[in-house]
C-alpha cells in the first residue's frame, strides 16, 4: 500500500466510506479482535474485515503497539466521520460478534 493510500484510509469513513476533510470532526472507537486471530504482523496497517450478515467490508486500522495502555486492550481502531456512523458500525460488529459467538456454542 503507497503512502497516499495509507493517508486515504486516515480520511475515510469506515461505515459509509466518505471522505473527512482535516479541519473535520472524526469519531474513532477501538474494538477487541477475537481469541483466535493473530495480528501481529498487521500492526501499525489497515486490514479489511468483510461483515457477511450486511455484506459489507469496513477497514480498520491495527496500531503499531498491540497491548499499549492508551488502547485500553483493543486491537483494532475504526474511524468514522460522524457518531450516527460510529454506532451503525459498533451495531453491525457486535451482530456479527453475537452471531459467530453463538455459531461456536
């Protein structure tokens, strides 16, 4: 991923995909990825995650210090343009996280 990309995804919604211009407000929230998923080699990238139940695919950034006090133990930060996106994203996550959860039971 070049550069520019890299600072695409820091101005892009991760719900709705638009673009946040810099003297924009920005709402970020940080998520636990599950047990079994080993991002290591993904900090300090974005990774996709396809969200079957919507389909849709959202990005996420994987800070570049797993485990740092700041991130409160979440291994992934989504940023989104507006507080209507941040909790249509939050809800489509934990309907995925509570069906797959159920799926393992």
């Amino acid at each position: 991923m070049t550069e520019p990309q890299i600072d695409d995804l820091f101005h892009q919604c991760s719900w709705c995909g638009n673009t946040i211009q810099e003297e924009e407000d920005y709402y970020g929230f940080g998520a636990k990825a599950s047990n079994d998923v080993n991002l290591e080699d993904k900090a300090g990238q974005f990774v996709s995650l396809k969200l079957s139940l919507i389909e849709k695919t959202v990005v996420a950034l994987v800070p570049s210090e797993l485990g740092a006090p700041e991130l409160d133990g979440h291994d992934l930060v989504f940023i989104t343009c507006s507080e209507d996106c941040a909790s249509s994203l939050k809800e489509a996550l934990d309907l995925e996280r509570d069906v797959f959860h159920d799926e393992q039971e």
